[in-house]
C-alpha cells in the first residue's frame, strides 16, 4: 500500500515556532492555546495577522521545527509494510525548499530521496492520504486520514487521527 | 486532461552546460555530438567521467540552463486547453532545489507553484507523461510520450515525440 504523508503539523510543529516569533516581536503569551477551528493569526492583533507570512518566507523557519510526537518510529513501522512518501506543498514557498529537505534528512534519514515530494496540488497516486488540510483531498480518491490540528478540530466529514499511535492502529498489519 | 512535463532535456537543456563544463575543465570539444543510446559521461576519458555528478550537484547548475526550443510557447499553448504540472525527479540533487525554480519562474512564469512537482519517483495521478526517461512510465497508467534525446534514440517501445511541435499535433484540440 502506498501513503502520502504531509509534513506541517503531521510530522513537523510550525505552531510552537510561529508563537515563539510573534513572542519574540510582539510579546504574545508563550503558552497560546488556539481555539478549534482557528489558526494561528486568528489570535494576534489584527495589524500583525500577516506576519506569519513573513515569519513562513524566511531560510530557516523550517530548518529547526521541533518533530511532531512518536512520528519519527510511527513512519518507521509503517515503512516495513508500506511504500511511505513524504509529500508536502512546499512550492508556495521557494525558501522552504533546502530547509525542508534538510530537515527530513537530519530526523527522517530512512526515508530515500525517492520518496520525497514537494509539490503544490497534491496530485499524487496512493492509498492513503495523512494530512492535516482537507484541501488536499477535494480530488483525491483514496482513504483520507485527517490528522488533528487545531485549526481543523470543527471538520467532521472525514475520518480522523489525533495521533501517531492511531495512524498506527489503523494503518498496521498485524 | 492533466499532462505531466519533465524539466531536464525536455525543457531545459542540461547536455550543452556539461559540455561547456567539460569544455573548461579538460578541453572535451565544445562541438561533442552525442552518438544514439549514449550519455554525456560515456564520452569522456574514464577517469572523469564521474565529473557530472560533481557538476550537477553545484549550486547554480540549474539555474542559467538553455531553453529547448519552443517549449515556451508550446506549454502556454497546451495550458489553454489543459491541466499542466511540470515534473521534476530534482530531489536527489538538493542543491537543484531552488534553482529549478527559479528557472521555471523566468521562463515559464505562467506555471503556478500549485503546478509544480518536485519529487524522486513520480508518482503523479495524470493523463499523459512527456519525459525523456522511460524509468518514470515503469508504474504510469497513463499515455506516455517519449521525448527524444541522445540517450533515449535505441528506444522502441513507446510513442515519440522529437519536438514541441510534435507534442502539440499530438495533445491539441483543433
């Protein structure tokens, strides 16, 4: 079986580094929660909403966000059943690209440059798609997996993982 | 109808850099004709012919590549009638990354990131595949079409094309 996996807030936390930057700039309080359904601009002053943009454009942003919690040995399991691809919509952001890559190197070192894949539409042949973006599977025909995230925590249309343990119950041929 | 295009000897023309590289480095003749069914590295003495990986893998390869002839206006052309998504297998060259892209958006700035791929195996949901490496239509349910170049010239086993005019009769709606 072939899975796509997504990278932001599935195996990587652009969340923690965003709030670490708006505190830095702005003072916003470390410990931010974000409501359901919300992202993270819905929670600054409305003249700085945009910042995060920048803050996204930058070399760097995603050389040294942390991992998402047990993703790195949850992909490794599935690796041994499955064809694993890392499939991430990086191309809106060409600073992103070198850092992103070299990211997935530094933690996810077992998975091959063939399996690698930034793109914008996610236009890719498989059995099962990890992501947290419903976006990305308006034209997809496999089995979706919507991995939690605050921002989609009012979506009930797909079937859903909050964790990498659940991937795992789901995924895993035993 | 969605139609894949490759970069490298499809869109770019990568052979001609090498050979003015060669050229600097060990005098190789800036006239070097390709015979059919050879690549750049079986025409240089053995002991440098590992120097196209060298070459490949510097920062700026990518980016100053000739334009093969027509694909401008022969993308836009097809652009009007269908889903176009250039395709690239740049991620084993890391350094590619942001050069590829920088190419695509000088010269086809018409293509959208969402309608860029950069990937290893290319493991796109599309209609027609135009690439110059008959490894990507291994797993390809679709219509592949072979783009000529030196290396591909001893192929027998599937649909040519030696042009972009030849790609236009072919996908054109008249």
């Amino acid at each position: 079986m072939k899975i796509a996996i997504d990278m932001d807030e599935v195996l990587a936390d652009p969340i923690h580094k965003f709030i670490e930057l708006y505190n830095r700039d702005y003072g916003i309080p470390l410990d931010l929660k974000l409501d359901a359904g919300n992202e993270i601009y819905h929670h600054v002053p409305e003249q700085i909403n945009n910042k995060w943009f920048d803050y996204i454009n930058e070399k760097g942003f995603f050389r040294n966000l942390p991992v998402i919690e047990g993703s790195v040995e949850a992909v490794k399991k599935l690796q041994e059943q499955h064809e694993v691809y890392i499939v991430s919509a990086a191309m809106e952001f060409r600073n992103s690209l070198e850092d992103k890559l070299d990211w997935l190197n530094e933690h996810f070192p077992f998975i091959s440059w063939r399996n690698i894949i930034f793109c914008g539409d996610k236009i890719v042949n498989v059995d099962v798609m990890i992501d947290d973006r419903i976006k990305n599977f308006i034209d997809f025909k496999g089995r979706p997996l919507l991995f939690t995230s605050p921002h989609n925590l009012l979506i009930t249309d797909y079937e859903r993982v909050d964790n990498w343990q659940q991937v795992l119950d789901k995924l895993l041929v035993h």
